[in-house]
C-alpha cells in the first residue's frame, strides 16, 4: 500500500509530461531553419503548406480525448496532494506524541495505525519484527526528519526512534 504512493506520484508525473507533450508540443519542438541549423522557434499552428523557404508548417489537430484526459489528470494530482497531507498529519502526530512522551511499549499495530494513522512505509524483518516509518511529505527518506515506531513478533510496539528532541527552543 505505502509503495503506492510512490508510485501514484510517478505515474501522475509521468502523466503530466506525456500529456504536455501531445498538447504543448511547441514546448519541445526544434525545427530546422532555411539554412540547416535547429531553431528552438515553436512551428505555425495554422495550415500544413510548404511556405516559401521550403518549411513545413504544423497543423495542429484537437483531440476529442484532450479535455477527458485533463480532467483525469486532475483528479488523480487531487489524489497525490491528498496522500502527501495524510502522510505529513500521521508524522505529525507521532512526533507530537513523542515529543510528549505519550508512546507506550505494547501498544499495538492496529491501535497505532488508528491513532497516528498509516506508516509511510512497513519493513517486515525477520521473526516477525517490523519498522514503521513516518516522515513528513516534504522530506526525502534521507533526511533525518523521520519517525521509527518498532514492533516485536506478538505486534507490540517495542521501541521508537525519532528526530533530537528541541532543548531550550530560544535559548542561547
């Protein structure tokens, strides 16, 4: 499920560069001038004649799928912008719960997945050991802005790791 919305978020960008490519195409055309060199100049939208330096003019077509397929487009960035929020509002809540010592060994994995909400990623270990992983949407798996809740083989979490706790915030 977590692997998803990576790939949601791939497919959507994919979507999104195919689509401006068959509707945008002066963005990524090159057309060779009267004298043999590429020029980056977007080619005439209005007849397919040969004008009379012997260049070709586009002729563009509307598609009948075009606003169909935008609108999907639409939906489906409406779907990615709304997992991003959820995965950011789980981290936050466990964080703040960290933060105020409000985690509790053997809580378990249904408890914490209705009371955070779900891990942005499950790495099942062996002996039915798992790692849940939060972080906010805006951070990369690298960064050190993530949340390990750790769960024994009985589904209890067991221990949690989190980001340096902010001492004296202001103080110098």
């Amino acid at each position: 499920m977590h692997g998803m919305r990576f790939k949601t978020a791939l497919i959507g960008i994919a979507g999104i560069v195919i689509l401006s490519i068959l509707f945008c195409p002066e963005i990524y055309a090159a057309r060779k001038t009267s004298d043999g060199k590429r020029s980056s100049k977007s080619p005439s939208k209005t007849s397919g004649k040969t004008s009379s330096t012997d260049e070709k003019k586009v002729k563009w077509v509307k598609s009948p799928d075009a606003i169909p397929a935008l609108i999907e487009l639409s939906k489906s960035r409406k779907e990615m912008v709304d997992i991003y929020k959820d995965e950011t509002q789980a981290y936050k809540k466990v964080k703040a719960a960290y933060d105020d010592g409000m985690l509790e060994k053997g809580m378990d994995r249904e408890e914490a997945s209705r009371k955070f909400g779900p891990p942005v990623v499950i790495d099942e270990g062996d002996g039915g050991l798992s790692k849940w992983v939060y972080k906010p949407s805006s951070e990369s798996f690298f960064s050190k802005e993530k949340m390990y809740l750790y769960f024994d083989a009985e589904g209890k979490l067991s221990d949690w790791k989190g980001p340096p706790k902010d001492k004296g915030k202001g103080n110098f």
